[in-house]
C-alpha cells in the first residue's frame, strides 16, 4: 500500500518553477530520502505533502486518497495525521516542552484524554527528555530543542513523518547521535519517514531510498 | 547627545520639578503636598474617575482593537487597506477633535436633528457629558493604537509556527493556543500604553465636564498659578506611570518572543474567511462608519457656515502657520533625536541604552500636562528666562513627549537591515559617522521618512504639554482650538477642526511622495 502518492505534481512561486511535474510514491514503513542542492524544491515538495502549500496542477495522495488536487486542498494540514519536523524547528517559544507534547496529543482522536499523560511520558523517556518536560524551548540546547522538535512529530501517532532537514544545523557528532536515534524511533513506532537532507553522508544513513532532486 | 538632550528636556526637568514641590524657600517640606491631599473628599473622586476612565477605556480599546486587528492582518476580508486607513484615521486627531464630532453629532442641533429625541427625554447630548462620553471618544481615540500594534505583533509572528500548529489543528486552535498566546504580552503592552495615555488625557474630560485628575493638575497651574501644588498634583501620575512601567518592564524581561522586530521576507499567513469574507467585510464597514465617518462627517457638515472659514483664517492664521512651522521642527529634532536613540537601542551601542529606552518610553506615557510643567521647573528662572520664554519651549515639550514614538519606528526600521551592513563599511575603514550617513540611513530612509511624519502629526496635534509651556501670543493651532471652544461660534470651532485635519492630510500625503521616491530610488 502507498503511503504518499505524487502524481505529476507542479508548483512555482511568483511564476518561478520550483518543481515540474514531479511522480513519486513512497510506500509503508519506508524511509525515503531526498537530496539535492538549494532551490530545487526538497522542502517544498514536503509542504505540498504536509497541505502548506497547494499543488499548481497534479494530484497528491495520501495512504489512497486524494488530498490535495490542482490548487485545491481536499483535505486540511489538520486532517492528514502527518508529523513534521521543520529546519528551524518552530518550538512555540511560550510553551514547555510536556505543552507541546500536550498540544499534539489534545487532536489526536486515537487516545481517549485519560490515556494523554501516559503516552506523553513514553515519547518523552523515548527521546530522554523526561527530566525535561517543565522546560521552555529557550533554556534548551540546540540537542535537546532536536528532540523535542522530533517528539512533537510523534507524539500523535502520525503515520507519515516529514523531516525538513532537521540536523542541518548540529555539529557532526551530535549529528550522527540524532541520526541513529531518529532510526531508533521510526523502528520502535513504526512510521513512514520522508527526510529532507543535503548530506549524502546522512542520506546513506537514513534512506532506505534516496532520491536526487534537480532544480526544475 | 542623545543622552543629553533626553536629560535636558525630560529627566531634569522631572527632578526639578519634584525637587520645586518638595523645597520652599531653601528647606524641605511636604507642606504642598499636605495642602494638596488633606482633603480626601477633594481629591479622591478625580482619582477614582482618572484612574475607572483610563481602565474602561483600555478594556474597551483591547476589545475592539484585538479582534480588528486580527481580521485586518490575519484574513482574507475584502478592503482591508481602506479599513485599515478608516479605522486608524482618528489617531491623527488630537481627542478632543473627536469629542467635538461627537458633540455636534449628537447635540439638539444636529444636521440629522434629535430635536424629537431631547423632546422625548432622550438626547443623546447628555449621557456625552460625563464618563459614557468620555469613554466613547478615548475608546474611539486609542483603539487605532491597539489595532496597529496588533497588526504590527501578528506580523512578527514566525509562520513557521502557525504552520507547525496548523499540522495538529485548524485556524481557531492555532490562534488561540499560538498565535495569541505568542503576541499576548505585546497586546498587554497596548492595553497599558492605551491605559496611559487615556489617563493623562486632559482635552476631552475638560470639553466633556468629567472631573480627572490631570484636569486637577492643569487647574492648580492655570488657574490659581500655584506651581508647587500642581507639582505635587502632578507626582502621583508621574508615580503610577513610572511603576507601570517598571512592573512592564520586569514581566516583559526576556519575554517577548521574536516580536522585537519584523524579519525581512516573512510572509504572514492568511486565514480563508470562506463565506464569512463579505459578512466580515460588512461589519467591519459599519463599525468604522459609525465610529470614524460619521464623526467626521458630522464636523464637516457643521463647519458649512457661509462665513466659518473666512472667520476661522482670520483669528487663527497665525496659529496655523505656527503650528506647521513648530510640528516640522519638531519633526525634524524628533527624527534625529529618534534616530540616534533608536541606533543606541537596536545595536546596544552604550551601556546606557536601556535607561533611554525606559526613559523615552515614560515621557511618551505621562500626562502633556505634567511634562510641561515639569519643563516649567527647569527653565523658568534667572538667566535662562530667554530661553522659557521663547517658542524653545514647545520644541522641548515635543521632544520630551515623542522621542520614544521616533526611536521605536528607527529600532522596527533597523531590525531590518543586516548588522552585517555596517561591519562591511567598518571593515572598510568608514568612521561611525560615515557608516551611520552612507550607510545605515539610506538603508533604513523609509523608516526615517516614517519617523519624520509620525513626529510632525503629533506635534500637529499636540495639546497637553503646548497649552502649558507656549508663549504669550505663540499659541498653536490646537491650543487656539481649544480656547476657542469656550466662547467661538461652533461652526468657527468646527471650520478650525477640519483646517487642522486637512493640514494633517496633505502632510500625510507629502509623506507617501517621499516614501514613494525614497522606494524608487532604492
């Protein structure tokens, strides 16, 4: 079964082409990868699969259906059960790190409320930041702030994550840690991952798949 | 300099002023004060009314302001830009201008005629005077502040974090769990600011016949000339001013969140109103029908008397050229003045920064009245009396009241331009000055146009601080208004309102030429 479906997807910003009839499946469970240099619409195809941006033509499909088709978004970014991890990471600056989780969690129709603080507690012993969870976003380290980031996008039982090059600003060693923990985590919940990178080093890493993007 | 002239014409006269109503005669005493409050029954009623008008006017200003601001900013509603001019007209009024709308809306001779309505026992006249009234017009003043601070906070917001809400909920959830919450401290800083300013009011209790206690202030200058007890008046509203801010300040530390400034390139995200767009679109038409044309509607149409404007040039020619001169050299000082602070603000040039920041903000916030006076206390003595009774005076009160309006706009204008900017031309081998002229200004000139105009519209319509310090004869053309209310004709009076707005108008238009040409050049 297809996890995500692209279906000669097009789209351009100010009547630049950023990506040009793009055909892509990505199927359960598997950790594609795309690589490719700037400008080549990486991280736009991931919002077009989030519903942050809508496709100019073509169709976009998730787990069978069509959510999103020529300029019209058949399903709202709140509906398509998805996680992401942005580049900048957006942790909301006025909440803790449990808020966030609790945030997450508040939408998610698979947990009944009394099970909330039970699953929050094992995504945050899953990404060791129990001893973290009354802490706001900036009295973390770049690390913590990482994981907390990737427990926001788990957190819900997405069934597909998107990662917009969450490392990218780490340095090596912290880099290769989260790297094996991210794998550790889609192993243990069993997610489809789509990650963004410009490293080919994280790309052989990550990916079970790795596709090279071109600017269109 | 910056340091200098905030000192001169803000924080001197202050102390000196404090130190006038405390000293009599070489000795400490509190006789004044004793004199001042030892009668509660006295003074306790102007406070209460001071102290309800400014909270019900700052509730009204955040009820009406927050959500106007998010429809202008944050959707998709037809006419955004027209309402958003409409709305944000009256703050180029001086208050009592919109008091007097207001008035010639509702009074038995109105052009639409509530003759039936006095005849029945219900003229709206009359709930006008009294605290209805005055909450109608400062809520109708300062609710622009709020809606163009909301505006300017929800600009700032990184979308990136709506976005990242967006993914677990829809609009409503994001709003009131992120964005919101995100600008929350920004909208109690516009609540407090709406909360001073309506407190240090004085035009529009005194044309309304409200008792507060600023009037009180301006009563025991003018009318008694008893200068230590309007000093003494004077310090409890420079006292709840300065501790506001303070307690701002102390909540506000390290807690503002990304909103110091926009960055460039950041693309606020809209919300799709759907089927609610035209209705939206429709109340918001009628509110600012009802709240700012109407008004002004009703002035225009009072000024239509065959001989109002031959009258009105004729007794105020002078003030209005006065005023225009005052307002453009007040401009002038305040963009420097401002830009030079707003410098010291933004890169933490000096050690100081953050005193001036306080500093001009709590000018910005005290009563007119009680900066002229305090202004009074500094210059009116042997050997600078040259310099009291010179039209000095009004360029100081200028200064001290609106340096904090300029540097704010030179911080936000700053903000975005890169640091980068300037340490490429010191890497150069530029000196500070030339940095600061062939670099920094053309890159922030839009800013510093904004700066410009925003000071000569409030000097234009400055009345507290210009009714205590002008020199006999100088009056401007808002003082002269306001004199004029007492005994003029009301077409007189109204003719002189609409000459004040129109002067206002053609300088905001001269505004949008220079920044149209700073964009071209640029």
């Amino acid at each position: 079964m297809m996890a995500v479906e692209l279906q000669s997807v097009s789209k351009a910003y100010d009547g630049r082409r950023v990506i040009e009839a793009l055909s892509l499946t990505v199927t359960r469970g598997e950790r594609l990868v795309l690589v490719g240099p700037s400008g080549c619409g990486k991280t736009t195809m991931l919002r077009l699969v989030a519903g942050l941006e809508l496709p100019d033509s073509g169709a976009i499909a998730i787990n069978g259906r069509i959510v999103a088709q020529h300029r019209r978004n058949l399903v709202p970014p709140e509906n398509r059960h998805l996680g992401m991890v942005f580049q900048d990471l957006v942790l909301w600056p006025h909440m803790t790190v449990s808020e966030h989780l609790e945030f997450a969690l508040r939408y998610d129709r698979q947990l009944k409320p009394v099970e909330r603080p039970a699953r929050m507690r094992e995504i945050l012993d899953m990404v060791r930041m129990a001893d973290c969870a009354e802490a706001r976003p900036a009295t973390l380290s770049g690390g913590q702030q990482q994981r907390v980031a990737l427990a926001r996008a788990v957190v819900a039982h997405p069934e597909i994550v998107l990662m917009d090059e969450p490392l990218s600003s780490l340095d090596p060693e912290l880099r290769a840690y989260l790297c094996r923990e991210i794998l550790r985590l889609q192993a243990e919940l069993g997610f489809t991952l789509i990650y963004v990178t410009h490293s080919r080093d994280e790309a052989n890493l990550i990916g079970h798949r790795s596709i090279v993007m071109q600017p269109a | 300099m910056v340091v200098f002239a905030l000192a001169v014409v803000g924080l001197l006269p202050l102390l000196a002023m404090l130190y006038k109503s405390v000293f009599a005669d070489g000795r400490w005493t509190l006789s004044v004060y004793e004199h001042v409050f030892s009668n509660p029954a006295q003074y306790w009623p102007p406070v209460r009314n001071s102290l309800t008008l400014a909270a019900l006017t700052a509730v009204c200003a955040l009820l009406l302001g927050v959500p106007l601001g998010l429809l202008l900013a944050k959707t998709d509603v037809p006419l955004r830009r027209p309402l958003m001019v409409t709305l944000c007209a009256p703050l180029l009024l001086p208050p009592y201008i919109l008091a007097i709308c207001w008035f010639n809306l509702m009074s038995r001779s109105a052009w639409w005629g509530t003759d039936n309505l006095s005849q029945s026992g219900l003229a709206p006249s009359i709930w006008l005077f009294g605290l209805p009234g005055c909450l109608l017009v400062l809520a109708g003043a300062l609710t622009p502040a709020v809606i163009i601070l909301t505006v300017v906070y929800l600009h700032a917001v990184n979308p990136r974090h709506e976005e990242a809400g967006r993914l677990v909920t829809g609009w409503r959830g994001v709003l009131t769990k992120i964005t919101l919450p995100i600008i929350s401290r920004g909208i109690l800083f516009a609540g407090l600011l709406v909360f001073l300013l309506a407190l240090g009011e004085v035009g529009v209790p005194m044309f309304l016949r409200y008792p507060v206690f600023p009037v009180e202030t301006l009563t025991q200058f003018s009318a008694f000339y008893d200068f230590g007890a309007a000093a003494a008046a004077a310090t409890p509203l420079l006292g709840v001013t300065l501790l506001l801010l303070v307690g701002e300040r102390l909540y506000l530390r390290d807690k503002t969140y990304e909103l110091l400034a926009t960055a460039p390139g950041r693309k606020i995200l809209v919300i799709p109103l759907g089927r609610w767009r035209v209705p939206a679109a429709l109340a918001a038409i009628l509110f600012a029908v009802i709240t700012v044309v109407l008004p002004l509607v009703s002035l225009v149409v009072s000024s239509l008397s065959p001989f109002a404007y031959a009258e009105a040039l004729n007794k105020a020619a002078g003030s209005i050229g006065r005023s225009i001169l005052f307002a453009g050299v007040g401009a002038t000082v305040l963009t420097l003045l401002g830009f030079l602070s707003g410098y010291l603000i933004q890169y933490r040039a000096l050690a100081v920064w953050r005193v001036v920041d306080t500093l001009t903000l709590l000018l910005f916030t005290l009563p007119g009245t009680v900066i002229g006076i305090a202004l009074i206390a500094l210059w009116n003595r042997p050997g600078i009396g040259w310099i009291y009774a010179s039209t000095a005076m009004v360029i100081f009160a200028y200064v001290a009241q609106y340096t904090a309006l300029a540097s704010r706009i030179t911080v936000a204008s700053l903000g975005n331009v890169p640091r980068s900017l300037e340490e490429a031309a010191q890497m150069a081998g530029a000196p500070w000055h030339a940095r600061v002229l062939h670099i920094i200004v053309p890159a922030a000139l839009p800013g510093v146009i904004a700066a410009w105009m925003v000071g000569f519209i409030f000097c234009m319509r400055d009345l507290g601080a210009s009714m205590v310090v002008y020199p006999a004869g100088q009056e401007t053309l808002p003082v002269r208004i306001f004199t004029l209310m007492a005994n003029g004709a009301p077409s007189l009076v109204s003719a002189l309102c609409v000459v004040l707005v129109v002067v206002t108008v053609i300088a905001l238009g001269a505004f949008r030429m220079l920044l149209q040409s700073a964009g071209h050049r640029r």
